[in-house]
C-alpha cells in the first residue's frame, strides 16, 4: 500500500533535533513515508523541497518558545505560493506565560490544520495521524 509523504522541518530560527528524530520515528511508526529535513530550514528550501517532491502533510515543530512567529511567518510564506496542495500542521514548545488556546486559534487561522502546542503525549497526533490516512485514501501524492 502506498504510504502518505511527510516533509518534517524546524523552522528558520530553531536549531533543535531531537524533536524531530522523534517526530520521524512516530511518524515512521504511523505509515509514514518521512523525509526529514533537519532543524533551521529556511522558507526557499522548505518550499523547494516542496515543489520537486510534492507531498501530501507537512509537520513543523519549533521548541524555542516562537512557534507562534514561526508559524505565522511560515504561513505567509506559503501564502505567496501559487502551486502546492500539502497539509500543514505544527506543534512544539510555548513560552511559559503563553496563552495555548490563543497561539492555537491564531496558528490555524493562519492556515494550519492543527496546531499540538506543549503535548508530549503524542496520543492526539497519533489520532490525527490516523483520520488524516483514512481520509487521503485513494488521494495520495504518488
Ligand atoms: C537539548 C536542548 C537544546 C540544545 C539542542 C541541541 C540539539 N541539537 O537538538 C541546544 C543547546 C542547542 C539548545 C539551544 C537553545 N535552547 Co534549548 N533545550 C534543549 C532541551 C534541554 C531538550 C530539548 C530536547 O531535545 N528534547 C527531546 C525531545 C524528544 O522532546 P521535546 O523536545 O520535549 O519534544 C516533545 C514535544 O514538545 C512534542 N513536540 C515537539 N514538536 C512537536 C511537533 C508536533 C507536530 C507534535 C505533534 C509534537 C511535538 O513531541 C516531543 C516528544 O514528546 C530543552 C529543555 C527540556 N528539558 O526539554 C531546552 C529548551 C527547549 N531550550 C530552550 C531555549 C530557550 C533554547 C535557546 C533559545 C537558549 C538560548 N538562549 O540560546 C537556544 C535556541 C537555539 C535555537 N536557535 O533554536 C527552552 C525553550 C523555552 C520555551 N519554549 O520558551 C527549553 C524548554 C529550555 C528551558 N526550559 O528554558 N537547546
């Protein structure tokens, strides 16, 4: 069966890994087919990335504290992007005294489908995940 493609990426300012080689891990572990691009990945190369290897979810996790920026700056990036039909979810760290339900309801206004803000119980994702195959089945990027 044809696996759904996932492009991981830390955002521009964010030089954390670990996060992302356990994203790939779960994500690997869920059917995932996961191109990792590695911490501090600019908006050209993600949308590069994008447009020779069209993929069908993109996952960006940002743990120093600005993933509320980094999120809305990656939105307006793609924003002036004329091709590309790939979800995007993000998720990581806020700052202490951020207000999580506030950064989540900007972040998908912005455009993402979901936002999994301070969760290192992964079970939501898994759930996410989960619907997310079931409803591209048939639809996948090839
Ligand atoms: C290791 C580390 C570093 C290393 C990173 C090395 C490397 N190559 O990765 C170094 C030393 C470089 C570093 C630098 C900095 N760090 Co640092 N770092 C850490 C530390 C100790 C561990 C992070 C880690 O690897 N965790 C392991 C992974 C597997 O777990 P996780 O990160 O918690 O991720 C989980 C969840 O967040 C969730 N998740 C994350 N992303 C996503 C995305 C999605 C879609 C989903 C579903 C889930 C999800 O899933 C993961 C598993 O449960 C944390 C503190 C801590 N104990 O967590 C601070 C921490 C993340 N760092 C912090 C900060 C502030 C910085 C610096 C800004 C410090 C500075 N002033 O320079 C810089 C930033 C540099 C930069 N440009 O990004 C803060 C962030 C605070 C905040 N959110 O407001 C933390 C929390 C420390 C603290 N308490 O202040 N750091």
């Amino acid at each position: 069966m044809t696996q759904p493609k996932v492009l991981l990426a830390g955002p521009p300012a964010d030089a954390h890994t670990w996060n992302l080689i356990y994203l790939e891990l779960l994500l690997q572990e869920n059917g995932f087919c996961v191109t990792n691009l590695g911490p501090n990945v600019t908006h050209a190369l993600l949308f590069e990335t994008l447009t020779r290897t069209p993929q069908d979810l993109v996952v960006v996790s940002c743990l120093n504290g600005s993933v509320k920026q980094e999120g809305l700056a990656l939105m307006e990036a793609r924003s002036a992007r004329t091709r590309g039909g790939e979800i995007f979810v993000i998720g990581g760290a806020l700052q202490e005294q951020e207000d999580i339900s506030g950064t989540q309801r900007a972040l998908i206004q912005a455009g993402f489908l979901d936002a999994f803000l301070n969760e290192s119980d992964p079970s939501r994702f898994v759930r996410f995940l989960s619907s997310f195959k079931e409803s591209r089945r048939g639809i996948l990027t090839s």
